[in-house]
C-alpha cells in the first residue's frame, strides 16, 4: 500500500478519531452552518445575475428635487 492511497478502514479509524475528539453534536452544529452558508453564497450569487428593478417613473429621484425645503 502506497503513501497516498487510503482505504476504506482508515477513513473510518479517521472518522472515529474525529467523532472522540469534537462528538456528535459538534460535528452536526458545524455541518448545518457550513449548509447555510453554501446557501447563502448560492443566493448571493443567484442575485447578482438578476437584473435591479429601476423606480417607478412616475417617482420624482432625489436629485430632481429641488434643495429648498418646500
């Protein structure tokens, strides 16, 4: 068996070992951020690809207001 190569029973020796150290519930707490934060970036990026609503044009913008206060 060669450096590089892993087999089945020593990803489970490596995954018993991470279990001992951080337990179940840790793991589970860190698995279901890292999905809301996969998600998160997924809409983020589905957002930017939609175009940005203009105002209304019936809408006056700031800078057609005049600076008075009336």
């Amino acid at each position: 068996m060669s450096f590089g190569s892993m087999g089945a029973f020593e990803w489970l020796v490596i995954l018993l070992i991470v279990l001992l150290l951080f337990g179940v519930g840790r793991i589970s707490k860190v698995m279901g951020e890292l999905g809301r934060g996969l998600r998160a970036f997924k809409e983020g990026l589905q957002g930017e690809l939609e175009p940005k609503q203009e105002e209304a044009p019936g809408e006056p913008l700031d800078s057609d207001r005049p600076m008075g206060g009336t």
